[in-house]
C-alpha cells in the first residue's frame, strides 16, 4: 500500500477505527437511536460532537503512547498504563471481546436472515469464514479492505441523505427548529463514546506508520471526525421521522428507515455494506488479538506466529464465542454492562489520562514486564 502521508496517517487509522466501530456499534442504529437520537435533532447533534471531541482526545494518546514506545498491541500498551497490573485490562478487554463478536454474529445473522429470508446461521458462517481468511491474509490485507469498505459505506451514507433532503428535508428542517439547545446529552454520550473507544488499544495496529508527534494528532482528528460521519448522516435522516423513529420498537431502525422511503435498491445496496462492516467488526478486532499473540511470541520464542497459526487463533476465537453466547453465558455477561463500563474507566481511562499522560509529558517510556 502507498506511503503516502494521506494513506499512512488519514487513510488507514480512520479506516480502520470506522470499519471496527460502525459494524459493532452503530450500524443497526439501534445504538444511534439510544445514545444519539433520543436526545432530540439539536441534542443528537451534541452528542455527536461529544463523541468526536472523547474518541479525538483518547485517540492521540493511546496513538502517541505506542509511537513513542513502539507498543501496538493491546498487550504492550497496557503495560505502559498500568504496570504490572497490565493483565487487569487484558480481562476486561477478552470479556467484552467476547461480548462484542457474539454480538456481532447475531446482527450478521440477522441482517442475511431478514433480508434473503435465511437461516441466521449462514450469516453467522460467512462471518466466521472472513475472520479466518482475512486474519490468514495479514495486516496490510485488512488494512486495504477497511479502507475499500469505508469509503463505500461513506458514498452509500451521502446518498441517503441526499435521498432524504431532496424528499423530506422540509420536514427534516422543521423537527430542528422546533428542537431545544441542552447539555444534557454530553453525560450520555460520553459514556457511549468511552465504552467504544476502549476497544482502541486493540487496533493500534492501523498506528505502526505513523513517525511524529504532529502525525498522531493529524490521524485523532480524522479518525475522530470520518468515524462520527456516519452518526452524523443517520442522525440526521432519522430526524426526518422524529420522533417516531424513537418509539416504534423496530429491530433494525435503519432498516426501518430504508423501508420508510421506499428504495429498494438502496435497502439491498446498505444491507451488503453493513453486513461487509460487521464482519469488518471481528475481523479488526481478530487481528488485535493475534498482533497480541505476535508480541508474545517474539518477545518469548524469537518468532511470530504463521498465518495458519494467526488464522487458526482467530477462528477459536469466533467458535468460542459463538458457543458462550448460545450456553446464554454472553447474555449473563450482557446483564453486567454497568459493571463493564465502569471496569473500563477503572483499568483504561483513568490509568490513560493520568499514568499515560505523565509519561508522555516526561518522555519516560514503559519498563517491560515479561510474564505472558
């Protein structure tokens, strides 16, 4: 792939975050409507800036942690932040790894089985297929496939909102104007956009190319700002069907909203870019953990693992917690997502802002700690 500035620090850092987040997290809009759009046109649009504001700010961090230490795996990062007690994140983030994957198969089951009138579980087999193939090809494969599948899902997002302002932007217009200003909606969205951003350390390997200070920065802000796009582009063709769109119980409100507008083409055009980013989700986040085993490996045995072994990793994974999730054992989990949330500013975000922060500002960097 080029070296480009424009690839190295915009392209690949954004894709790879977008490609991740989206799938796992926004691409329902389940989650949109939760955190966003209930909070009203003018408040989602808070919320949307608040999450820019979070994901921008944790992002340089965690990006000039690893540069300046070289640590791009979740392994080695957290070590910088918490010392010996590195393994207290690495819980954290198997657990809601798990979590996530699981949740993602059952929305890639469940985008194919609704929309071709198939069994979830072919979803849920193809999902597993493109984690195990993907995570066999290597870094520089997903790299090229996150940036492909973003720029589509961009393109494919631009025309729904041009379908909806040129159909129902006076609508649209009139749902805003009639919204009021508050700050209500930081306090949520900050919980939202710390509950994602978390996962980051996971992809810090899409950060390996970045050389400055300045680079970090630059990739934050583009990461921060192409990742809300989408939120911003939904929010705002949701507004046009405010605030029904909050209170009719739909599985899929995006899917529901595609309905609405009655465009087929567009209905099977967004049902392949999403399922194509939920696998993304897994994938990403596969590839996280097998740059974690690599670490491992090199530091251990003097080599890294093969792509068979990469790919064999990735797939226990995927069956692992597809097996959790139907013992009923991720819903178990589910039940504790207070419990996550709060584990994750324990081990992550104040360990980040205060031990990660001092390091940067002193230039010191990690001391090595060698158990697996």
């Amino acid at each position: 792939m080029s070296k480009s500035f424009f690839v190295r620090v915009m392209l690949i850092p954004a894709a790879v975050w977008l490609s991740v987040f989206f799938g796992g997290s926004m691409g329902s809009g389940i989650e949109l409507i939760q955190y966003v759009t209930i909070n009203g046109p003018i408040g989602g649009l808070i919320a949307i800036a608040t999450i820019a504001v979070v994901v921008g700010f944790v992002m340089y961090l965690c990006f000039e942690i690893a540069r300046q230490n070289k640590a791009y795996d979740y392994r080695e990062f957290s070590k910088i932040i918490l010392g010996k007690g590195w393994w207290l994140y690495e819980i954290v983030i198997l657990i809601s790894m798990i979590i996530v994957i699981a949740i993602s198969s059952t929305a890639a089951g469940t985008v194919i089985g609704k929309h071709l009138d198939a069994n979830i579980y072919i979803g849920q087999t193809i999902l597993l297929a493109v984690v195990i193939f993907f995570t066999y090809k290597g870094r520089e494969f997903i790299e090229k496939s996150m940036a492909v599948a973003s720029v589509s899902l961009l393109v494919v997002l631009s025309i729904v909102v041009g379908y909806v302002f040129f159909n129902l932007g006076d609508v649209t217009a009139a749902n805003f104007s009639k919204d009021n200003v508050s700050v209500a909606p930081v306090g949520v969205a900050f919980q939202y956009a710390l509950v994602n951003i978390s996962f980051f350390p996971l992809l810090l390997f899409g950060a390996r190319q970045l050389a400055t200070s300045k680079e970090s920065l630059v990739a934050s802000i583009s990461a921060a700002v192409v990742g809300v796009l989408p939120l911003l582009a939904l929010h705002y063709a949701f507004v046009s069907h405010y605030p029904e769109i909050i209170s009719n119980g739909a599985d899929v409100p995006v899917y529901w909203l595609l309905e609405t507008l009655n465009s087929a083409w567009l209905i099977d055009v967004y049902v392949v870019i999403l399922f194509v980013l939920i696998t993304q989700t897994g994938v990403g986040m596969m590839q996280g953990f097998v740059e974690r085993l690599d670490s491992y490996m090199q530091k251990s045995k003097g080599k890294k693992m093969t792509p068979l072994q990469h790919s064999a990793s990735a797939g226990f994974m995927v069956v692992l917690s597809l097996i959790l999730s139907s013992m009923g054992i991720v819903a178990l989990i589910l039940a504790g997502y207070s419990f996550l949330f709060m584990s994750f500013i324990a081990v992550f975000f104040i360990p980040l802002i205060t031990v990660g922060v001092y390091k940067l500002v002193k230039g010191k960097s990690t001391t090595v700690v060698n158990e697996f």
